[in-house]
C-alpha cells in the first residue's frame, strides 16, 4: 500500500495497534520467542503471516 499523496489530501500512515493479551498468553508466546531466539513480537508477526498465506 501506498501511502502519500492521493487526490491533492495527504494520507498518513495508520498508527501502531498493539493487541492486549491475557498475561498467561503472553508468557507463553514469550517463551516461543525466547526458545527461538527471536523478538515476541516479530514472531506473532510471523505466525499471523503464516496463518493467513500458508
């Protein structure tokens, strides 16, 4: 997606939502990550990906 000018209105980039999990999902997700060596947040990202393209 494009985002600058589009019929003479400047189009800002939407802000960041961050989801709110319950702490005991969190943690989980966390140990993935950490079993992986990789950011929590870059591998929700990863598995979101997955599940919607693979």
């Amino acid at each position: 997606m494009c985002w600058g000018v589009f019929g003479g209105m400047s189009m800002k980039q939407p802000t960041k939502q961050i989801p709110h999990f319950a702490q005991h999902l969190l943690d989980s997700i966390k140990a993935a990550a950490n079993a992986r060596d990789v950011p929590y947040q870059s591998l929700i990202k990863v598995w979101l990906q997955e599940k919607l393209h693979g």
